[in-house]
C-alpha cells in the first residue's frame, strides 16, 4: 500500500498518540504505533494495554490498504528532523518493508505485523452509561484536580480523578488524604447518576488531547472501561475498579475564620519564605491577626529562617495554623482567581481554599488543605 500525507500533519498526530506508549511495556508490540489505511485514511494506535488512543488523519493520496505496526521512536525521529514537506510511504505488508521518500531523501524502516497488536477491548452493551460533555467541562475539571491525585499502591483508588455525574452537575474528585480538590459544573445533566474512577495516566493525555477538540466529546462507560470520543480521537482506557472514599465527609462545613488574599502575592510569598522551611517537613506557618497575614518558616538544624508580612481581608479569631508549603503552593498554582478565601475553623482542622469570584457561573472549586502541627 502507498500513501502521501504532510510531514507536520503526521508529526503533530503522533507526538499525541505516542504519550500511551510506555517505557516497558509487557509486549515487545507495544513499543510501535499500529498503522491501518483505508479509504484515503490513516489511522494511527498506540496502547499500553491499560489505554489505547487512536487519532485519524486523511491523506492526500492513497492507493491500497492494510496495516502494519511501525516502531515509535523510530517514526518520531525521522519526522522530527524533516521540514514540511509531503512525504509518500510505500509500504509492503507482506515483507514488512517501510520505506519514506522525502524531497531529498529516502528512508527504510522494518514494521512488524499489525496483527501481532492487541485488540481494543470494549463495553459491556447491557451496562453501557453515556454522556455528551463540553470539552472544556473534562478540560477544566481534570485540569483541576489531577495535581491532588494520589501515588499509593496500597490505596489504588485514590491514584485517579474520580468522576461523578449527579442530575444537577458534575464532579472531578481528586485526593491523596493531605489534599482534596472537587471542581463541579452546574450545566451537565444526566439521566442516570454514574461515576467512575480515572486512573491518572488517561487523564494526563487527555488533558493534553483536549486542547484539539471543538465539539461535545462522546463519553460511553462501563464498570471496567471507559471511551472518550471526539474529533479524530479516540482514547479507551480501563477504569480503577474499587469504591472512592466518601470525600463529603472530610469537607468542614462550618468555618468561621475566613482570610481573603491576593493568590499571586500568596504564592509568590510562600515560595520565597519555603526556602527556609525543614527540608523534611517543609512546614510554613500562617498567623492571622486583623488585617496582616504573617508567613514564616524555619529549619532549626541550619539555623535558618525566613518570615514575610502582607495585607489580607480577615474576618475571625486571630489564629495561627501551619500547611506543607509545596502542597499549599500547588494549590494556589492551580487556581486562576486574581484573589482567594482561605476559610478555617481551627487550627487542628482542615483549611479550604476557594476563588473569591467564579469566572464561570456555572463553575466550582474547592481545594482542602490538611493542617500541620507547629512546634512552638
């Protein structure tokens, strides 16, 4: 089979799908992309056995087909270093023969059989939930939330973006039992209530797969998978099987202290005032009193200290709490409110930040902080 295709065209295809392929993979297939051409079509797989993307892209001439599986660093490299150009691949199946002929060049790859690559496993049709989804709704919401994701193979359900479709909206539950983000929108709405739990992986390369989508993505899943459909995307991923934590419980509900801050003279504080925080425990405190907000970190061990002072808006007792400084920076990174309410109850018990003002009303964010203890 032959096929001509623009040399970005392809690149830019392939950079997307080649994030599912891992580093070791259990099969020596799962290291190439699986190319099949049909019908003035290309279509491009690469998996991992837990997801698979597959993106198709029309060509600009095309004469027989079939499919073939051709090694990713490989491809990557040679597209890498070509400017645009329209490149013709003559590809024999049988003998497993690549060859790409550019402008000035001819290059000639060995492919693999295309039959040797897994199948792409599917849904239970009797246990099949779907929903049409804004881009921008799975966007912000994994965006969000994926920074709290947690990394404890002994606690596998909190390793994912749990994912919870209610009739009035729609929640992105992420924690690792020191943080705990839920961003919901108000306008998705469902039949059936549903949930599922992503795994971190998928969620990562959607988030770097959404930015191309311009219509409603189609979102089918069962109790083992899930398929994201959009554009010329497809990602099919298998979902974190277990029952998320009721996150609900953990969330203060009567916080009487409430700080309003500038978040970018917030953060930019805190990283300036970290660098003097114990390495092992990277403890910052925050004390409150009327209008000023005092943030201070010290390691004893290298007689080291660092303390700063900024206006706030605060309404409640003074007080004095101390938060993990990378983990309240992350949180504050990944708000994009120009000012921020630290709400508290006490110093022993979780502090939640959200924005002051929502710049989608039918948006909201919650990131929880659990406290740390300061040795006075």
């Amino acid at each position: 089979m032959d096929f001509v295709v623009s040399s970005s065209h392809l690149l830019g295809h392939l950079q997307l799908v080649s994030k599912v392929v891992g580093s070791k993979n259990a099969l020596p297939i799962l290291d190439n992309l699986l190319f099949k051409v049909s019908e003035g079509v290309l279509q491009v797989t690469a998996s991992d056995l837990e997801s698979t993307l597959t993106t198709r892209l029309n060509l600009d001439s095309n004469n027989g087909s079939g499919i073939i599986a051709v090694d990713t660093k490989k491809i990557l490299e040679i597209l890498k270093e070509l400017s645009e150009q329209p490149l013709t691949f003559n590809i024999d199946v049988d003998e497993l023969k690549i060859d790409i002929i550019s402008s000035n060049g001819k290059y000639t790859l060995v492919g693999q059989n295309g039959e040797d690559f897994p199948q792409i496993p599917g849904l239970k049709p009797d246990r099949v939930n779907r929903v049409d989804i804004l881009p921008d709704v799975l966007y912000s919401g994994i965006t969000s939330a994926i920074f709290a994701t947690g990394d404890d193979e002994l606690r596998p359900v909190m390793n994912g973006v749990f994912i919870e479709f209610q009739n009035d909206g729609v929640n992105f539950v992420a924690t690792d039992a020191h943080k705990l983000v839920k961003y919901r929108r108000k306008e998705v709405k469902v039949e059936e209530e549903a949930s599922f739990i992503l795994p971190k992986k998928p969620a990562s390369i959607l988030k770097s797969v959404l930015p191309k989508a311009f219509s409603d993505i189609t979102l089918e899943f069962d109790d083992k998978n899930a398929i994201f459909s959009f554009e010329n995307f497809q990602l099919i991923c298998r979902l974190v099987e277990g029952v998320y934590p009721n996150y609900s419980t953990v969330i203060p509900k009567d916080n009487p202290n409430k700080l309003i801050v500038d978040r970018v003279e917030l953060f930019s504080s805190l990283k300036r005032v970290s660098i003097f925080a114990n390495q092992a425990s990277n403890l910052v405190g925050l004390a409150i009193n009327g209008n000023q907000l005092r943030i201070a970190a010290q390691d004893i061990d290298y007689a080291i200290s660092g303390n700063e002072v900024i206006n706030c808006q605060y309404d409640g007792d003074e007080m004095e709490i101390g938060f993990k400084s990378n983990f309240l920076i992350e949180i504050l990174n990944n708000i994009s409110a120009t000012e921020v309410i630290l709400e508290l109850s006490d110093p022993t018990r979780a502090g939640i930040v959200v924005p002051k003002d929502n710049e989608n009303e039918n948006e909201e964010v919650l990131m929880l902080l659990m406290p740390m203890m300061i040795n006075n």
